[in-house]
C-alpha cells in the first residue's frame, strides 16, 4: 500500500483523532457513490443516557460530529484556524462596549428539514431549551453566561448576558447551540433514540441494532442555506469495534477514511511505508489527556497525596512508551499552543523526584504506600489507553510511595460511574469546544463543571474566570488564567499528562482530508470528495 504521510502547519484549536468522509468525484462534485468513513466511536442509547444525539445533552467528540453535520448553529468555526464565522445568521456581533449584549440576523430561507421555516422564535426555543434541562451531561454550562433570550420579528436574536464574555461568539458554534424544531423536540424532555431533524448540510439516517448505530448515513440537504459547499452527496459512517478491524476494512477497500481512534502501531506503520494506494494526514492536534481526582474521595482528600502524584509522574517517559512521536508532555490543562498556555505543573514540580514526592506524604503525616486505583474507559480513547494507564501505575508503584491498581471499563459504563462519583481517581481526554484557553478551564472548575468534581476555587469561580473572559484581545487574558492553571497546579483536582496530534488515513482517490477536522477538530464531511487519485 502507498502510504504517504501530509504533515500540515499547526493550527490553533481543539484536536482529536475524530472520523472523516467524503463524496463526489473529481475533487467534489455530486455524484458518485455514498463515501464510507470508519470510526471506533460507539453510538449507544442505554437506561443512563438514552438521548446520546440530543443537542441538549451530547457532549462528547463522536456525538457531536454527527450533530454538526445535520444541526445548524447561529456560528460556526472555520476550517483553518480564527474567529467563528456566520452560519444559520447572516450576521452576528457585541452591540455594546462591554461584551454583554450579542445580536443576530439569520439568513433568508432558512428550513428545517422537514421543509418548515426557521424563525428567531426556534432559536430561543432551543437554546431555552438547554438551559431549562440542564442535562447531567453538564453540557447547558457552555450557555451559563446567557441572562435572557429576545427576539425582534421573525429575524432577529439577541443574547442579553449575565457578565461580559468575549467567548460567546465560539459557544454559539457548539451543537448545545444547535437550532431544532420546537414540533420534534419537546421543550421539558430529552429527544430519546437517535433521530435528529435540522437545518445542517445533511439529513441523517441511522441503522440501529441493539441499542446501538451500526451506520449512520449522511445525504445532502437540498434545501441547506449557510456559507458551506458541500462537496458530495453522501456519506455513510461505519462504526467498528477496534482500530484493528477499521484498519482491515481501509486495506480492503471496504472503507474510504479511518480516523478517530487509530492504534499508534497504525500510525507509525502508515507514516513510514511506501507504495500503494493510502495516504496519510497528520495535523497538529490539541486533545489533551489528564488525571481527574474525586477531592471529597478519602483516598485523594489530601492535596499531599495529589501533589505527590504530580510530583512522581514521568510525562516524558509515559509519551515515549505509548505514543512516540504522536504526543508530547503536557504541563497544563491548556496546551502549549494556545494563547494563554503556562506551563504550571513544570514550574511547581520540576523533574520527577521520589524524595520530593516522600517528603510530601511526611509532612502531611501520610502512611506510604498509599492505595488507590486509577479507572480508564477501555473503549473511547483508543486502544492504548490501556498500556498508558499501566504505565502510570508502575511509575508511582516504583516509588515505593503507591500501592495503585488500574481498572478499565467500557465508555456506557464509566460515564455513569464517574458522574456519581464512583471513582476515586480516573483518567480522561478532552477535545475542546472551540479554541480558546477558557475552554481547558472552566467546564473542569465551573460551578457547573461537567464531570461533577468537588473542587470548589471561589476565586476562580468569582473572579478569575469572569475576568478573563472580559478580554476580547486573549492575550490581555493572560494574567488571569496563568493564575487559574497555578491554583490547578497547586490543588491538583486535575493532573495533565499529554497532547497530541490527529489523522485522517484515507485511499488516495478521496479529496479534502486536509480539511476533514477543523481547528477545532471537529468533523467536516462537507469538504471530502472523490479524485483521480495518485
């Protein structure tokens, strides 16, 4: 197989192995057959979250790439990197000085997909919507800063907040945004099953076995209005068990993109052949994966005990081990490209050191070693999950400071388990809402925070996360989320380990991979398309 690797410039925003698509023929036209993308993702509807496609509950990568294909938003990000762009609006902008009053216009023609029109009175109903629910997905806090909701006619939105946030134009292009029909949706309920009616550049159709999506089918929505071309006709999203299967099926030709989740044997072994007829993409990424820790858990209660994790854990190491070139150390929940980034955890801790980490359990009169068990999801992050949190658990346990055992779950199981607060110390991967350090933060340490954690900062909560939101320029943001990410680094409620890139594997003959994950690494099947190939 030719195996040829693009290596595209870094990007600011969200990364993720996340799916890709595509369509059309000679570099996007129409017609042609259905373009077949692989994905490990699981799309499943269990007794704890039976509204997996809900807008006003999804909140995790696989989801909500299936929800910004088919449900519109007022805003959307772009394919490079920059500021959000009009989408369902024709224009959108602060009508104020001080960041608190957002305005917008939507476009002419706008229908939902059963051919009903638009209206600002749809835009309230479901952004109300979400924030009346407040699904324990935790989703309906990236709306947190909205105070009410107005409309003037049929054409015009505007957003009075609760305090200034320079943000908010990146939170309207999130699918909890997302604009659905009042007729499908009931305003008090969550939409069971996987059904989803918009106003997207597709229609989606889902196969469903057991509970679960087996294929989900994208088809062009012929009465799409929004600044996106969409180049096929359709796309169909085949989910598999392993990266090992998705990557039989490319070898095959039964599949024509594999991204979200790739084996990093896969990678290394894609980016290194030669000859035949799959391409390779890498894009700079920014998922970041980190330790999370249940502070009210007697396990984790003392900082001490956290802090000497933090000062035990060998990121270098851990990177070398598992992924190779695909990471690198992450020394903040923010990674080190986006605007804002500090590197706290390194400026605290330094190198790993046993006797820093000992001296820590004795001065706060804790016995060593220390108990605990580190919980992963088997079956979200990719297949080295697994390996990754063994190698975690043999650095503390040769400290001689840590008696740790790990423990993988599947994803429909762990979620729920973690949101009750089953687990002491668990480990997760985020890939970001929009590309701005304020989302690496305040959904972890909010009121609201989304993974239910009791770490409560008030000052953070009161007064550093308002005010870096008050700065339009980001830069002018700095002081005070290097403050948030030093109280991190000093409490440890959250513990960064990498970041990463992402890639888009495909068969030569599909245009567009370059442009199938955004900044944001949000999937766009829009851009893929058929070519000649090489």
């Amino acid at each position: 197989m030719n195996r040829k690797t693009l290596v595209l410039p870094a990007v600011v925003g969200l990364l993720a192995p996340v799916l890709a698509a595509c369509g059309g023929s000679d570099g996007g036209s129409d017609g042609g057959d259905a373009i077949v993308v692989g994905t490990t993702d699981r799309f499943t509807a269990t007794k704890d979250a039976p509204a997996p496609l809900d807008p006003a509950y999804a909140y995790d990568v696989g989801s909500w790439n299936i929800l910004r294909q088919t449900v519109q938003t007022l805003m959307i990000q772009p394919k490079g990197e920059g500021d959000p762009v009009p989408e369902a609006a024709q224009s959108c902008a602060f009508t104020d000085s001080g960041n608190e009053r957002y305005a917008c216009k939507l476009r002419d023609g706008l229908k939902f997909s059963n051919g009903d029109k638009i209206t600002a009175a749809d835009v309230k109903y479901s952004i109300d919507r979400a924030r009346a629910i407040k699904a324990d997905s935790g989703v309906f806090a990236l709306l947190s800063t909205i105070d009410t909701v107005e409309t003037q006619g049929d054409n015009e939105v505007i957003f009075h907040l609760k305090t200034a946030d320079a943000t908010f134009p990146f939170k309207l292009s999130t699918p909890v945004a997302g604009i659905i029909n009042p007729d499908d949706y009931q305003k008090d309920k969550l939409r069971d099953g996987f059904a989803v009616d918009g106003s997207g550049p597709y229609t989606l159709h889902t196969e469903v076995k057991n509970d679960e999506v087996v294929k989900a089918t994208f088809t062009k929505n012929p009465d799409y209005k929004g600044v996106l071309k969409v180049n096929n006709s359709k796309v169909d999203m085949v989910s598999f068990a392993d990266a090992t299967e998705m990557g039989n099926a490319l070898d095959k030709g039964d599949i024509d993109v594999m991204t979200r989740t790739m084996s990093p044997q896969q990678i290394q072994a894609l980016s290194t052949k030669s000859g035949g007829s799959v391409d390779l993409v890498e894009m700079a990424g920014l998922e970041i994966r980190y330790l999370a820790f249940n502070t009210s858990a007697p396990t984790v209660k003392s900082k001490a005990v956290r802090q000497a994790i933090a000062q035990l854990i060998n990121r270098g190491e851990l990177v070398s081990k598992v992924y190779g070139t695909q990471a690198e150390p992450l020394y903040s929940m923010v990674p080190a490209s986006i605007t804002g980034h500090s590197n706290s955890f390194f400026n605290k801790y330094g190198d790993p050191s046993v006797a820093k980490a000992k001296a820590l359990l004795t001065a706060a009169g804790i016995t060593s070693p220390v108990k605990l068990t580190l919980h992963y999801t088997t079956d979200h992050y990719g297949p080295a999950t697994k390996k990754e949190f063994e190698v975690l658990r043999q650095q503390l346990n040769d400290s001689g400071l840590f008696d740790v055992a790990v423990k993988g779950a599947p994803w429909d199981t762990f979620v729920p388990a973690e949101r009750k607060g089953e687990y002491d110390a668990f480990g997760m991967g985020w890939f970001p809402d929009f590309p701005d350090a304020d989302n690496y933060l305040a959904p972890f340490l909010d009121k609201d925070n989304f993974l239910k954690l009791p770490y409560r900062n008030s000052t953070i909560i009161n007064s550093l996360i308002p005010e870096s939101r008050r700065e339009a320029d980001r830069v002018g943001a700095a002081k005070s989320l290097t403050e948030i990410q030093d109280a991190i680094a000093e409490d440890v409620p959250l513990l960064p380990l990498w970041q990463g890139k992402q890639y888009v594997a495909s068969g030569d003959k599909v245009t567009g991979t370059a442009y199938a994950l955004n900044s944001a690494s949000s999937l766009q099947l829009w851009e893929l398309g058929r070519g000649v190939g090489g």
